[in-house]
C-alpha cells in the first residue's frame, strides 16, 4: 500500500513563527502535492512538484514556500505564519504516467496559529 | 481561472435509493475527472475516475461524463448510512504536469 506520511498531526503556532510541514511518500512517486482545506472553499492547491527540486505554484501560494530535496520528500514552510493559514493541511503524491491521477494523500497537519 | 463547481448541499437520500452529484468545470481542456470520498475527520480517497465519454461503472457507483456540456456525475444506487461523506469532484487538466484541481465537495446524508 502506498504510505504518505505526515509529520505532525496537530501543530499550534503563534503569528510569526516560522512553520514547517513535513511529508514523506514511500512509493517512489514523482509527483507531490500539498493543498489546504477549509470549510466550504474545498482543497485548494498551494505548491506542487514533479521531480527533485523542482516545484510549481499553484492555486495559492502567497505566504508559502515547498522544498523538495528528495524524492520521497515534500516539505511546507511558512515563513512567518499569520492566523488566516489556520486550516488543515493535506499532502498527496502521484505517479507520472498516461493513466494516472489518483492523488494518494496524507492523514493531513492541522494548523492553528493564535 | 480554471473551476470546478458542485452543489454543497447536504444532499439526503433515503436508504436504498439513487444518490446523484453533480460536478461542472470550465475548462474544455480538461483531460480526467475523478470522484474522492472524504469522511468527516479523514482524508479524501479515490472512488471512481474516468476518462471518456459515457458511463463508468463500479459496483453501486456509476461516474458519467459529458464533455460537450462539461459535467460529470456520479451516481450511487442503493445508497447506504455507511455513503454518508462529503463527495469531491477533481480534475485534471491536459498539457503541463499533473495537477488537480477540486471542486468544493456536496455532503451526502443517506437517512436509515
């Protein structure tokens, strides 16, 4: 079975702090994900990558940064965390191919920032 | 800006009968749609996906798709209490790489 895992399932940070989310995937999946989900907004994508440091903004990057150094390594930061990124945080990865798609995601990071 | 629309309901069947949802998108290009299951406090996880034109068919769940009028569906026949979940319509556009993008979810309530 493919195994996303995330590093923290709960974090509370204070406004300011710098805020790293960590997510690492065991199948050898080229292509990683993170987005955020908010009541009634849906998931909405921040960052993506689809190779070894390489990334791509998504939907709404603003006040994020992602880092990939490893394949099986897809990192979030925020660098000075404000209270309207409190929301739950899903990372996911898939493999590149003509048939794919299915997101594979994390059990999610939820975020409060007081 | 690329949309995916859903109706956020909730959405109450009885049980035992036909749940269906409703998914929109903008873009013509789009190349694959899917429909994720996301019970309250858990992560989304692929039911159904599909490609082509016409229907798709998996046990009690049936995704169609209709590429001239931009909508896909997703049909769940004799719908039990244990489909009570918010359901997300994603998409995947074509060219560039794979990137989703998901609708805001309909929360179905199957009634006992």
């Amino acid at each position: 079975d493919v195994k996303v895992t995330q590093s923290s399932r709960y974090l509370v940070k204070r406004t300011g702090e710098k805020v790293f989310l960590e997510c690492v995937q065991d199948m050898d999946h080229e292509n990683m994900f993170w987005y955020r989900q908010d009541p009634g907004l849906g998931l909405r994508l921040i960052y993506f990558s689809y190779d070894v440091k390489m990334k791509e903004k998504g939907d709404i990057p603003e006040g994020y940064s992602v880092s990939r150094e490893k394949k099986e390594r897809f990192s979030l930061i925020l660098e000075s965390a404000s209270t309207n990124q409190t929301s739950m945080y899903l990372c996911a990865s898939t493999p590149t191919g003509a048939n794919t798609g299915e997101l594979f995601f994390g059990e999610g990071s939820r975020l409060t920032v007081l | 800006q690329k949309e995916v629309e859903q109706n956020s309901g909730p959405l109450s069947v009885p049980e035992g009968a036909i749940a269906s949802l409703n998914c929109t998108y903008s873009d013509r290009g789009s190349q694959s749609f899917f429909w994720y299951r996301q019970y309250s406090g858990k992560s989304p996880e692929l039911i159904m996906f599909i490609y082509s034109n016409g229907d798709k068919e998996d046990g009690r769940f049936t995704a169609q798709l209709n590429k001239a009028s931009q909508y896909v569906s997703l049909l769940i026949r004799d719908s039990q209490p244990s489909d009570s979940a918010t359901y997300l319509c994603a998409v995947r556009y074509s060219g560039g790489y794979q990137k989703v993008t998901f609708g805001t979810g309909t929360k179905l309530q199957v009634i006992p």
